[in-house]
C-alpha cells in the first residue's frame, strides 16, 4: 500500500489545489452546455435553402 499513499510519478511543480478541480470540471460542463445550445439555435432558426417542389 505504500506505492499508493506515496506515488513517486506525475507533476509536482504545477499542481492545481484540490478545490479548483471541481470549480474547473463544472464550469468546463457550463461552458459545452451553453456551447451547445447556441449552436443548436442556430442550427435551428436557419431558413430552408433546400425547399421541395
């Protein structure tokens, strides 16, 4: 068990403190919701170009 309490490998210099993981991981989902919705609208609201005789 000790390779798991003390893992030797990965990034030590810059690590993000532990709260700003959630904070990002949220705000990451906010931001591809809104993404999302905008380009759906467009898509949405755009005339037909292609009409059917």
């Amino acid at each position: 068990m000790e390779f798991i309490d003390d893992p030797k490998f990965g990034h030590s210099k810059f690590k993000l403190p532990i709260f700003l993981v959630p904070v990002l991981m949220f705000l990451t989902l906010i931001i591809g919701i809104i993404a999302s919705k905008i380009y759906v609208d467009s898509v949405l609201d755009q005339p037909d170009t292609e009409e059917t005789q």
